[in-house]
C-alpha cells in the first residue's frame, strides 16, 4: 500500500479504500471535505497515471461525487487536484453551500479548520457506510 | 452550440475546441490559465454529464494537462472543477510555478489579473497549434 503524504496522513482521517484510491476526511468541520487519494507510488499528476487508472479514477470520483450530492444536498460540489503543498497525487470533493464559511471562494486558507467532534466524525461515518451500502458500482472497504 | 456563460466569456478569450470542450484562455498573464466548458446545455457538476461524455472530458483533460506539461514545464498543475460563481461546468487547468504570482496557494481571488499583449496571445496560440498538430490523440479545431 502506498505511504500517505505525512502532511495528508496530520490534516485528515482515513475512512476506508475504494479500488483505487483512499478515502480521506479532512479533519475540518467547516465543510463536508474529502480527498481521494490514488494508491499508486510517485505519482504527482492525473495524466501521470495509467488510461486504465485514470479511468478508475474518474469512476470512483463521479460515485462519490453521487454519494456527495444525495448525502448532503450542497449547493455546488468543488472537485480539485491541486498538489501545490503535498505533491502526492490526491483529489478533493467538497460540497459546498451558499451558507457555508467562505463561499464563493475556494476553501483552501480561507478560514481556520474547526475540529470535528468524535460524535460528528461517527455520523459522517455511518451516512456513508449505509450509502456506500445501498449504493454498490464501486466497492467501498471501511477501516 | 452551447452558450458560454456570459462571465466567462467576459474573462477569457475562445481558442477553440476538443470533439467535446470549448478551450478558453483565461485573460489573465499572471499563469497559463486555460479553461474546458463541456458543449452541453444545463451541466452544473462532472457526474452530471453522461458516462460517455464523462470518458471524453478526461480524455481531453489529460491530453490538454499533457501538452501543458510540455509546452510550459510547470512545477504543478492545477485542475478544478469549482464552478461557486459560474454555474456552468468549467474544468481550469493552471500551469503553476514556485516563482508564480500566489505559489502555492491556489490562483482564485488570489492577485488580480494582469492583461496579456496581443503579441503573447498569438504566441501562446502558436505554440498550442504547433503542439495540436504534432499530438493527435485528440482533434482540436482553432478559431
């Protein structure tokens, strides 16, 4: 299994695996923010990875992006590989709202992250195990 | 053809297009900023389009990432699907650099945007086409 990004592994939980990637929450309670991270070695680009891999990942993004949107209902989901401080290959998806801490402006260095209670992290957990569960194109595997 | 959002319109410059894509040049010399719109009418979010439409804009992305990689050396790419203040499904595909403008926070609201020449604009016109014509995975057709 590929090593996550140390400064990944600090800012996020991992939540679980699809066939691709990783699954992380950031840990800021801000916004619904994950990371999907390929677990592939040395690969800091989209295009850097295999047709067959980016075809998974496009796979795997637009379900969880499905997932996303039912689960939370958000106003515009954000979809982004950035890489500009962990170069390690990771994609995030954000629901954003109208309502939310900084919209409309990206998210990154935007407001301080606000920790998430133990409770809150249970919740997201569970909303997504009993998606994930009903919803099955892509197997998900919890940790 | 679909229309472009009126706002994006006013921000970028029209290249042409990909069998799917528009290609816009954001007018903005601080970064080689470019833009995909999907020709498709009332498509807010990637998993909106259809799964065959899905297959062509990555097909697209990674070709267009490729030739910006090669044209532009960056040191990342940055691609985004955001879409807070423009609704329409755009993809940025931003060659970024450490001696860039805002590196490494991302480019949105970051400085304002500096006027390009028309010397620059046909430069960078030119050396797209040149690489289009070398690099036929996917067909591009200026304007």
């Amino acid at each position: 299994m590929t090593k996550i990004h140390p400064q990944l592994a600090q800012d996020c939980l991992l939540l679980g695996r699809f066939p691709l990637c990783h699954l992380l929450l950031n840990r800021d309670a801000n916004y619904p923010w994950f990371i999907l991270v390929p677990d592939r070695e040395n690969i800091r680009e989209i295009h850097e990875l295999s047709e067959k891999d980016q075809q998974q990942l496009l796979s795997e993004s637009v379900f969880f992006s499905r997932c996303l949107q039912q689960i939370y209902t958000p106003d515009k989901l954000n979809i982004a590989a950035l890489g500009n401080v962990v170069p390690q290959l990771h994609v995030h998806h954000i629901a954003r709202y109208r309502h939310d801490a900084c919209w409309p402006a990206p998210v990154w260095g935007a407001v301080p992250a606000t920790a998430y209670t133990d409770e809150q992290i249970t919740h997201i957990k569970q909303r997504l195990e009993n998606w994930f569960q009903h919803n099955t194109a892509q197997v998900f595997n919890g940790v």
